[in-house]
C-alpha cells in the first residue's frame, strides 16, 4: 500500500556532490520521521541519516558535516544533500519512512545505486 521511489544516483568522482530524493506515496498518514540507509553488498543494512517531523536531524558519524537530510512533508518527500563524497560512500542508497499508518522497514523501494570512484 505504500510504495518508495528512490532517485539521484550515479557515478561520481571523489569530492564529488549527489542529490538523491525519495517520493513516498501510499497509505501513511502524518509523517513521523524520515530517513535514508546504505548497503554495501556482504554487509549489513545501516543508517546514513534521520529527520524528524519537528525538524530534528541525525547522522551516523562518518557522513556528518558532509551530508544534509531534508525533507518536504506535503510532499511526502525527503532528500539526502551529499558532498564530498568519498570511495567508503558507494553503496545502494534506500529511504524509509515512519507515519501515523506505516512502520519503519514495513517497505522498501528498489534503491539508488551511489558509485564513488576516480
């Protein structure tokens, strides 16, 4: 009932800058938070950044001060402002969603693929 569009990724070279977007759409009700993950194959799942309902953000440590989550609440939507990317940044890009009808990891989309290489 809620599907998950991610867009923006790509091929780029270190220090290299990305916008990705994710539109959500679907049964969710108000939105409680927003947030963007990463996989690496053979690794496991992990959480890039959060944002809030109220605004409040929240990094994982390795990406702060280089990334800005952002997110369009009328539009369902929350992005994820990347600079100064680096090699260790590659991965598939997924977002996720909290609402008053839906739970973190109910859904997934396919993901956007962030390459960072030279």
């Amino acid at each position: 009932q809620v599907q998950l569009v991610e867009s923006g990724g790509g091929l780029v070279q270190p220090g290299g800058s990305l916008r990705l977007s994710c539109a959500a759409s679907g049964n969710i009700g108000s939105i409680y938070a927003m947030g963007w993950y990463r996989r690496v194959p053979g690794k496991q799942r992990e959480l890039v950044a959060s944002i809030t309902a109220g605004g409040t953000t929240n990094y994982k440590t390795s990406v702060k001060g280089r990334f800005t989550i952002s997110g369009d609440n009328a539009k369902n939507t929350v992005y994820l402002q990347m600079n100064s990317l680096k090699p260790e940044d590659t991965a598939v890009y997924y977002c996720q969603i909290q609402g008053e009808r839906v739970r973190l990891g109910d859904y997934w989309g396919q993901g956007t693929q962030v390459t960072v290489s030279s």
